[in-house]
C-alpha cells in the first residue's frame, strides 16, 4: 500500500487525540483527558459518566475539580430526577449545550439544580454523548458556575473535532476491557474474542491476527491477508479500506487526527463483513508483538456468523438459571422457541415460562429486543471460559483479570 500524506494539525491536536487513545486502552487516563480538555474550552470541571437510563443508576464515573461527596446523594437519589438524562437520550445530535436540551428557567424550578447543581456552583454544560443504546447513555459533559459566560458555538466546534475519537476509544475500550496495558493478559483476551481483530503496525504492516479473524480470512469471501497487507475481497473495497487505515495509523502514530471509519467487505453480496478501523495508541506501543508500533486495528464482524455466547456470562451477567441461559443463548442466534424446544427436548409450554422469566430479569418486553440486547453484551464478544465480570454495568467498568493464556501467535509474514 502506498503512503499517503494527509494535513498537518496543531500539536495540541495531536496530543489530545494520543491522550484519548491512550485511555481507550487504560481507563485510568480518562482523567487526564478531562483536564485536557476542560483547558481548551475554558471548562469549570468534568465529568465522564455512564448512566443506566432505564433503571436510572449511574455505573460509571471520572471526575475533575468536582467534589466527590456530592457522588453519593447522586447515585442514591439525584440520578433519578437529572432532567438532561431522558432528553439526551432523545436528542439527535451527539454534541450539546445545555440550554438547548433544558431551557435555563425551566432547570432552575427543578429540585435537581436547587438542591444539587446549585450547592456544587455549576450552571452551564456542554458536552458529547459518546454512547447510547436503548437503556445506556455515555457523556462527557464539561460545566461553567453561573457568574461565568455560558458554552456556544465555540465549545461546539471543539467538542465536535475530537467527538468521533472519542467515540472510536470506547468502542476500543468496549472491545478490549482496558486489559491492553498488560500485553500478556491483551493476548489472552484477543485470542477469545469472538469478533475478528487485525493490527497493523506504522508501515500499515499486519501484525497480529487473532483467531476468529483467520477464521474469516481462511473462508476467502470476505478480508484477504497477503504479503503482510490486508485487502478487501473487491478492489473498490481495497481502496476504501487503504484510506481507513491509512487515516487510523497516522493517528496512531501521533501525526493525524483521523478517527478510521466503518465498511462493508465481501464477496458474497448477501453475506458481507463488517469492518470497523481505529486507531490505537499507548505508552507501550507495540503491545509485546514486535519493535515496531501497533498503530492501527480492524475488526471485523459478520451477521451471518453463529453468536458464540457464554452461557456462564449470561448466568452471571442477568442471573439466569441454566435453562434459561441456554434459551436466550438459541434465541440471540435467531433459532424459534419450536425449534428450541425440539433440540433441548422441552414441552413449548415449559419455554414460553423460562421466557417469561427471562424478560423479568433481563427488563426486556420482545424476543427481538431480548436477542439484541445479548449481542450487543459482552456475552457475544467474549468465548466462553473467559468471564470479565458480573455486571452489564457501563462499558468502562473494571473488569477481573482473565486467566493468563498462552501469548496469540505474531503474523509478520501475511
């Protein structure tokens, strides 16, 4: 693949971006990013948090020049009357100023600011949502006190520049579990995933394929690895993919402010991948694969693959009993409750009862919205065997350390 040269940024830029990346992987550094951040819009304090929206609890924090004692009455009784929650969730942008979600006197009347905002001096926010689902919300949310001038388009513009990076790190940080610090423990969790994942040094040379992505380069409708590149199944989709990773690793490599980018790939019209392409940057670079820097990673996904779900997470995560597991574990791979009950050997009767539990403690009303829901849990990123925690909770929740596993085989060759 050729080298291609993109624009110069300000270095403030750049070192803003690396920061990012570097607590996508290393949860920790969120904080620095806050200060960071709060410096170059001139921002009070900030918060980074992730919220149930459904259940209304908070399930994750980071917070700078914000008093901490004011966390607890939050998370037991605020939580629930924050207005900003139910209409950011509604909001169709992801960049906001707070007038335009909750007009200001209609916020001052709320118990909410009077006895919560008010005593803390914070008035005016701007902010991204990083995150959002049906029952979760993700904020970076940056507060001015009222005698300051409120947040305008300014602020927007710069929220706006490093939103999609911000966006990327999570998804890093989802996909990871901020385990990459420890190369060791970073290989073991690679090699259970059970998505596709593909690095790619500063040369955008490939390093390392996990398992489930040789797997699907082995198929040969989808991504092709050769001489140390890799290529979509079309040229069109080689070209497309060049230009991600081309834009990933620059910013990996501290030189661009690229967030990569998302595509289809395949040779098969009706059963395409899905290729996600990020940047990667941290303080130990090459991550215990080679001398040269992991710059850049590609996952890659396909609907049309069986969900490998854990059984055990699923027992954990949502307290299912082993019958239960296992039928939403058929259900998320589109199976019937007919043929469900002819493979374990149940009456239909007896599977429409663990349903009606399983919605109970999943909080879910529909089959669809029940399959969903797994999917896009840990249960179906991670194999089983490999258990990072008891608790749906926020993405960026500390998990337990896996076992430690034999380190994943290096491809330098392609």
């Amino acid at each position: 693949m050729a080298n291609k040269t993109g624009p110069t940024y300000d270095q403030r830029d750049l070192d803003l971006v690396g920061q990012i990346y570097e607590a996508s992987l290393d949860p920790d550094l969120w904080s620095e990013v806050l200060v960071s951040f709060a410096e170059r819009i001139d921002a009070a304090s900030a918060v980074l948090s992730f919220h149930n929206t459904r259940e209304r609890h908070l399930s994750y924090v980071q917070l700078h020049a914000r008093d901490e004692k004011f966390l607890r009455s939050y998370r037991e009784y605020y939580v629930r009357l924050n207005p900003y929650l139910d209409e950011l969730h509604r909001y169709s942008d992801s960049v906001y100023l707070s007038q335009h979600i909750v007009p200001e006197r209609e916020l001052m009347r709320t118990e909410f600011y009077r006895d919560w905002l008010h005593p803390q001096d914070v008035h005016y926010h701007a902010g991204g949502v990083i995150f959002r689902d049906e029952a979760r919300i993700a904020l970076m949310d940056w507060q001015r006190p009222r005698s300051a001038p409120a947040f305008g388009d300014a602020e927007v513009r710069q929220i706006t520049l490093f939103e999609p990076h911000l966006k990327r790190a999570l998804t890093i940080n989802q996909k990871f579990w901020g385990l990459l610090s420890d190369s060791q423990s970073a290989m073991a969790v690679l090699d259970a995933l059970t998505i596709g994942v593909i690095f790619a040094n500063e040369d955008k040379e490939v390093v390392y394929v996990n398992p489930k992505a040789e797997e699907m380069v082995r198929l040969g409708d989808g991504l092709i690895l050769k001489d140390g590149h890799v290529f979509g199944a079309e040229p069109a989709q080689t070209e497309h993919l060049e230009r991600l990773l081309d834009g990933a690793v620059r910013t990996g490599a501290g030189v661009g402010m690229d967030a990569g980018g998302s595509m289809w790939v395949g040779a098969l019209f009706d059963r395409p991948y899905y290729v996600l392409v990020s940047p990667l940057r941290t303080h130990r670079n090459d991550l215990g694969l080679t001398g040269k820097r992991v710059c850049a990673a590609v996952f890659v996904s396909s609907p049309y693959h069986p969900y490998a779900v854990s059984v055990q997470s699923l027992r954990n995560m949502f307290g299912l009993t082993a019958a239960e597991a296992n039928i939403v574990s058929e259900l998320a791979n589109g199976l019937t409750l007919e043929h469900i009950a002819d493979r374990h050997e149940l009456s239909k009767h007896t599977v429409r009862t663990h349903l009606k539990s399983i919605f109970l403690k999943t909080h879910t009303r529909r089959q669809a919205e029940l399959a969903k829901l797994v999917r896009c849990s840990p249960t179906s990123v991670v194999a089983e065997g490999l258990l990072l925690g008891p608790s749906l909770g926020g993405p960026m929740e500390r998990r337990a350390e896996p076992d430690r596993r034999e380190v994943a085989r290096v491809n330098t060759s392609g």
